[in-house]
C-alpha cells in the first residue's frame, strides 16, 4: 500500500541546509500498521508530512497503492490518505464546532447525505450527536482527539498517517484512543502509519516499527523484538529502556547517540 524508498527531506539551503530525513527506505502491506519511532526531532513526523504532502521539499520515491506520488496532489489522492495530528486543540478550529470541522471536508469532496455520515461517524469514534454543535473548548482532550479521528475517517480513506495521536493525551484516555484505532483499523481494513517516542504505545498497535536516529531510519523490529527486547543498536535497546519507565541506574548508562 506504501512505499518509500530513497526518502531526502532537506529545509533550508546551502550551509543553513538541515537535512531532516536522509535516505529513509520502507513499505506497508495493506492493511497492516507500521511504527516510526525515535526522540524529538529524529525526522519521523517529517516522513509523515512528505508522504501526505504537507511538505513539499523532498526527493526520492513514495508510492501509494501503486501509484507514484509527487509534492503536489489533487483531491482523490487527499480523500485516500488522511492524518490524525498530535494536538487535538492545535488541529481544530476554535471558532468551528464539531459539525462545522466534520461538514467542511464533505463538502469539499462533495459527499452527500451530509448530516447523516457526520452522525455516523461521531457515533463511530464512541461520541454521540449532542457532540455535533459543541466547540472544541467545550469537550475535553480526549473527546477532541476522538473528533479528529472521526475527521480523518469521514472521507473513507485507505490509509491514515497517526503523529504522535496520543501524547497529548492522560495514561488511560491513551489505552481508550489506542484501542479505539485497533478497532477502527480492523473495522475498515486500515492501512496506518503511526509516529511516536514511545515504544510501548506503538507496540501496541504495529507490527513493525522503524526506529530513527538524526534523520536515519536506523533499525527496524517486529513486535516480537520489542517484547522480549531483542534488538541490534544500542540506540534502540536505550530506547527500550527508557519506555519502560524510570530507571536510575539504567540512566546513567546512557549515552549520547
């Protein structure tokens, strides 16, 4: 369903150049959920942006149920692939209710039955029709998150990119949200991609995740590795490490990679 290969996001030109992601290589079966994880910073969101189009200034390949994809897009390939973003409050629009941020996309793929597919898919993300003409000050963080799921949904993608959707996020509306995509996932026959610094939490949901370090992808696991914590690099096991809670001596043996 996904395919990159020879993946290069550069911003900024000449000796201010910063070169985000470098030689970045994976796929995705469809239907299946695959990680990137990695420390602030380390270029995993900045694969998602490139893919969805967000960001422009890259080069290499990335193909898309088959088909090359280039820096811009038109409107079916925006329907296909949608994304769920890290911040609930940032992603919705503070002067729109529910219903206005779920009418908005409808309406620009020209969907019918409008209000019918809004109800539906509030009553999909466990939310009812009292939340369509609620603002989003007015509904809590995970409830909001749940509202940008329903967004991504709504126009009936294939594939939904997942920045760091619960980070945001208390420790029990995480698990609430997490299980909630696994549903949703199975539910559609989902294709994800999901961005996190929490191992745990996108071990929960992927079967393989990549694992990046200063723009590189530089390990990739299944989840069998991650339960038993068999991986390669050093880097990986100290992120292992680190998701498993504090550890005072674990820290000092920390190193800079």
């Amino acid at each position: 369903m996904i395919k990159v290969d020879g993946l290069n996001v550069v911003f900024g030109s000449q000796k201010n150049a910063i070169h985000a992601v470098q030689d970045a290589r994976f796929n995705v079966a469809k239907g299946d959920s695959y990680g990137l994880v990695g420390e602030s910073g380390s270029g995993k969101s900045t694969i998602l942006r490139a893919i969805v189009g967000i960001v422009d200034s890259w080069s290499g390949n990335v193909e898309v149920n088959g088909q090359k994809i280039g820096q811009k897009r038109d409107l079916a390939s925006r329907k296909f692939m949608q994304m769920v973003f890290q911040d609930p409050f940032g992603s919705l629009h503070p002067r729109r209710t529910v219903n206005d941020t779920l009418k908005e996309p409808l309406a620009i793929h020209k969907f019918d039955r409008i209000d019918e597919r809004i109800v539906a898919a509030l009553e999909e993300v466990g939310l009812g029709a009292e939340f369509r003409f609620r603002y989003p000050h007015q509904v809590s963080g995970g409830q909001r998150q749940r509202v940008a799921i329903a967004r991504a949904l709504i126009l009936e993608p294939k594939i939904v990119l997942l920045d760091e959707p619960t980070s945001a996020l208390d420790v029990s509306v995480q698990a609430e949200i997490l299980n909630l995509l696994a549903e949703l996932r199975q539910t559609h026959g989902l294709t994800y991609i999901m961005v996190s610094h929490d191992l745990a939490v996108v071990g929960h949901l992927c079967e393989k995740i990549a694992v990046m370090n200063r723009g590189k992808i530089i390990e990739v696991i299944n989840a069998e590795q991650l339960h038993n914590g068999s991986m390669n690099q050093d880097y990986t096991r100290q992120l292992w490490v680190a998701s498993n809670g504090y550890d005072r001596e674990a820290l000092k043996s920390f190193k800079d990679f």
